[in-house]
C-alpha cells in the first residue's frame, strides 16, 4: 500500500499500476507512463542515425549520382 501523500506526488490514483525499482539502497517509484517515457528516451539516446528510411534513400540516391 502507497500512502496517499506519495500517491498524490506521483499524481495517481488508488490501484493504479507502478513500476518498482532499486538503485543502490534508494527505492524508486514510477508511473507506467513515467516508465515508457523514460525507456523511449534511452532508446532515442541509443538510436544510430540517421533514424529515418527517408533520409537513407536520400544519401543512397546521392551516392549514386555522385559515382556516375
């Protein structure tokens, strides 16, 4: 059971489904939302550019006109 004050902190509401983690001796709470914002960041972070198919086309199609 999360205390109401830590409940309203993190802006949810009574059976609402968290995430639980450790990080050294510190316990940290967070939304699912919260959870998948923050994983999609890392993996923004992560992503090897360029990210878009449009933009790979792009430098194919100049490489080729380049080389002929």
């Amino acid at each position: 059971m999360i205390p109401a004050k830590i409940r309203r902190t993190l802006g949810t509401r009574s059976g609402q489904s968290l995430t639980i983690g450790l990080d050294g001796a510190t316990i940290r709470l967070r939304t699912i939302d919260a959870a998948i914002d923050r994983a999609q960041a890392i993996a923004r972070r992560r992503r090897k550019e360029p990210a878009s198919v449009v933009d790979t086309f792009i430098a194919e199609r100049r490489e080729d006109a380049a080389r002929e």
